[in-house]
C-alpha cells in the first residue's frame, strides 16, 4: 500500500464524490453542457497557472536533487497541460490574452491559494498532498473514462479525455504517487499522517467545488 492508498481510503468518500462528479460523468458520457466545459476550461487555464506556481515552490523548497527533478518534471507536465486548454478555447474563438484576463472565480482562488499556502507553511510533504488530488485524480478520470472514446467515435470531449487517458498524464501520476512514498519514508509518522490526511480530504472536497463551480456557471 503507498501513502497514496492510505489517503484515498481515509478521505474515500471525498474521493468518489470528486472523481465522479456530476461534472465527470456528464463528460464522460458526452451531455456536458458546452457552457459548463468552456466555464471549466478557462477556470482549470487559471488554476494551472497557479498549480505551476506551486510546482516551482516545490523545487524551491527541496533540498535534494531527486526532489527538484520530480518538480520540474511535474512543472513540465502542468504547463504542457495549458496547450490543450489554449487549442481548445482557441476553437471558440477565445486567444491567449483573452485566457489570462479572465478574472478567477471564487472556487478557483479557494483551492489554488490553498495549495500553495500549504507549501508556504507546510513541508515537502504538504505540499505534495495538497497537490496530489489533482495530479493523480486527473489520470484515475482519464483512464476510467478512455473507453468512451470507442463506444463513441465523435465524442465531444475527446481531447480532454484523451490528454488525461494519456502515457505520458498516466505516468506523471505514478511519478507523484512514487514520491509521495518516498517523501513519507522521511517523516512520516501517525500524527503526521493525521495531518497530511485533512490536507489530502480538503484539497479533494475542493477540487469538486472546482467541477461544481463550472456546472452552476452554465446556468447562471
């Protein structure tokens, strides 16, 4: 069992209320309102920024080569993230300028500063499980939901998912289940646990604040 396992099944019920969302089976199943996606998307562009932010913070933070090289290959992975959210909202008609002037919503600033005050205060450690939600649930969706991508041939999410089913966004997220372990070898113990595992359930109950912000923006 990694440390990843542990906090999955602390915060489980957290857990399943993020990865399958409302938002994430709407997706999934191709009836996402196109509002909602296009809400989403400029928000995640927004918080991208902000997850790379924390990624550099972790590099900063570290005082071992092995760490820095997992940051700056999580920091890599974020900011390849953003030409999917750049082609796509450029589809709509909405460029580059457009994206980084759009104002961040209350969800979007509740969970990024969370994350990053996390590695302000917090340790190595914090930081990693506050950022782990995302990095990981992300490829757990993109795996569950990749058999769509058959069943339906002119899927309307096709490039989310497929960027999310991906080797390379499935292996980022064994690379941030692996360090979580060897982070947790250093310090780890059941207090510290304890700790880590409320950072892990608010960044998770934030992170489905983040889908149902997009939902409520549809209607709005």
């Amino acid at each position: 069992m990694s440390l990843f396992d542990d906090l999955r099944s602390a915060a489980l019920p957290d857990w399943d209320d993020y990865t399958r969302h409302p938002f994430v089976e709407q997706l999934g199943a191709g009836t996402l309102p196109l509002a909602a996606f296009q809400d989403y998307l400029i928000q995640d562009y927004l918080f991208l920024i902000q997850f790379a932010r924390a990624n550099a913070l972790a590099a900063f933070k570290s005082r071992r080569l092995e760490d820095i090289q997992h940051s700056a290959d999580a920091l890599a992975t974020t900011l390849a993230e953003t030409d999917l959210h750049v082609r796509l909202t450029a589809s709509w008609g909405i460029d580059r300028s457009q994206l980084d002037a759009a104002p961040e919503k209350q969800a979007t600033v509740a969970y990024t500063r969370y994350v990053l005050d996390c590695g302000q205060v917090g340790d190595q450690l914090d930081l990693n499980v506050a950022l782990a939600p995302c990095a990981i649930g992300y490829a757990e969706i993109g795996a569950r939901l990749a058999p769509r991508l058959e069943e339906q041939p002119e899927h309307p999410y096709r490039d989310w998912i497929a960027e999310y089913a991906s080797e390379e966004f499935q292996q980022a997220a064994r690379d941030a289940i692996a360090h979580l372990d060897v982070l947790a070898a250093r310090s780890l113990t059941e207090q510290r646990f304890e700790e880590v595992a409320t950072v892990f359930r608010t960044a998770t109950r934030l992170e489905s604040a983040f889908w149902q912000q997009a939902l409520d923006g549809a209607v709005e």
